[in-house]
C-alpha cells in the first residue's frame, strides 16, 4: 500500500496550489495530478455534469494505482464529495471545504468570514453549512467571482485587468467587516496579492492547501500507508493544452515539468 500513489485533481490548474503543499510536507510519496484542463472552468455547470467529470477523474487516477484522493477542487468538493465517497467506497478521500472551515474558524476573531469561490460552490453553501456545524456562532458572508478563474487559467492573475475584476467582486463584501476571507475556490491562491490589495483593511486570506496537506500527512500516518522513499516524484495529466499547463505551472512551481506531464483522453463511464 506504502508504494502506491496519492491522486490529486482540479479542473486546472488550481489543485497545484495543493499539490505544492502536500509535496513540502510529503517529499518521499509519489503524486498523480490530473487538471482536466479540456473542460475548465467546472464552477458554472450544473452539480450532474460536475459530479460525472469528477467520477471520471477518480477513475482514471485509480488506474495509476492511488492509495488515497485529493479533491483538490472546491467545485468538486462541494458538489460530488458523497457521490465519490459512496462510489468509490475503498478509497480515503480529502476535500478541501472542511479543513479550509476550520482553518478560517481558527483564524477569525470576531467570527465574521468572507467565502469567495465559484459560482457552483456558493450556490452549494458548502462552506456556509460546514461552518455553521462547526461554530454555530460564526456569520458567513459569500460572493462568487466567476471570472477569477479564466483569468488564473490565462496567466493574467498579475494584470491590471485582475485588479480591476478583484474590486468589482470584493468591493460589496467589504461592508460586512469580515476579519478572514476563505479563498474558496484552489486558483484564487494565485490571486493573493491582488485580493490583499484590495481589501486593504487587513484581512486574513484562507489558503486550505496546507491545512489539507496536514490532512493528508495524518491519514497515511494514522494507517501506516506513508511511503518508505525519501524522494517521491509527481506525474502531470491533463486532458488539453499541456503548453498552457506548463506555463502556470512554471510560475507556481518554479520548476519545468516538460519531462513528467502527459496529455490524456478521459474514458466516458
Ligand atoms: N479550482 C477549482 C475550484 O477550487 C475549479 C474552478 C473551476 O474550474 O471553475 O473550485
């Protein structure tokens, strides 16, 4: 089991804003990360189409031979987390939106948390609901930033042009005081400094990347499943565009990853 691979996947590029995490605190484990980039963005179509990519996704990374899952997509997370879970019964799976709550929970003091993240995803009040189970006491206040993603997915996350669609979004969330801002959505983390620039008043940005990274260390620890290798590798899939791919990933990463990334065609069912 030790020997086997921890599957990771987002639409795009945004689960390697995870995958940077799990890679600093597990060097030794061997990743799979699949950015099913063919059908980016997931975060405007309907929860069906998101939880059927998502079953897809699972499969074909079971087939690398994986002994856990991360869903590294709040999209997915929010939508096809119990389908995954009762389809793939075997197999531990991670989201993001619970260790993100918590992460957020901790941070706040004065209880009032701003989520933003995809349009499915606030529309799934997932992050609203897991708070609410977890402090009862806690005000959430949401916004959807749908063109956060495509600019991610473009390279743009620097422009202008970003820091103008961060106001237009961030502006009317400002008025409820919130003391901590979950980037609900894993390609927002690239977004970060235009949003701190944005919401000036000192607000703490929610990254789960690390809190899942901790997650995923704990689970293998607790079932004896960590690799025994001290230096791991990672293999990228994606289902269209590795040069687009690369490009981020360059940024992010700071590093090539030409040799280790393939393009791939997703099974139907
Ligand atoms: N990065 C994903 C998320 O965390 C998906 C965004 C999208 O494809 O719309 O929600």
């Amino acid at each position: 089991m030790e020997n086997k691979g921890v599957g990771i996947f987002d639409s795009g590029v945004g689960g390697l804003t995870v995958l940077k995490e799990i890679r600093k605190l597990l060097p030794g484990e061997t990743l799979y990360y699949l950015g099913d980039t063919a059908r980016v963005p997931y975060g405007n179509k309907s929860k069906d189409t998101v939880i059927r990519y998502s079953i897809q996704n699972t499969r074909f990374l079971l087939k690398r031979g994986i002994k856990l899952l991360v869903v590294a997509c709040n999209t997915s997370s929010s939508y096809a987390m119990d389908t995954l879970r009762k389809e793939f019964s075997e197999l531990p799976i991670i989201g993001v939106i619970e260790p993100g709550s918590r992460q957020a929970i901790e941070a706040s003091k004065s209880g009032h948390i701003g989520v933003i993240g995809t349009k499915a995803t606030i529309k799934s009040n997932a992050y609203k609901n897991t708070i609410s189970i977890l402090d009862s006491k806690a005000r959430v206040y949401q916004q959807a930033c749908p063109l956060f993603v495509p600019i991610v997915e473009e390279g743009m996350h620097r422009s202008k042009f970003a820091h103008e669609i961060a106001k237009y979004y961030l502006e009317p969330i400002k008025k409820y005081h919130i003391d901590t801002l979950i980037l609900g959505c894993t390609h927002y983390p690239l977004l970060s400094s235009v949003i701190n620039d944005v919401m000036v008043n000192n607000v703490k940005l929610i990254n789960s990347g690390k809190s899942v990274a901790k997650k995923v260390y704990e689970y293998l620890l607790g079932h004896n499943m960590l690799a025994k290798a001290r230096k791991g590798g990672v293999e990228f899939f994606v289902t269209d565009a590795p040069e687009q791919f690369k490009k981020i990933s360059r940024l992010l990463l700071s590093e090539d990853i030409n040799d280790h990334i393939k393009e791939v065609v997703l099974e139907d069912e």
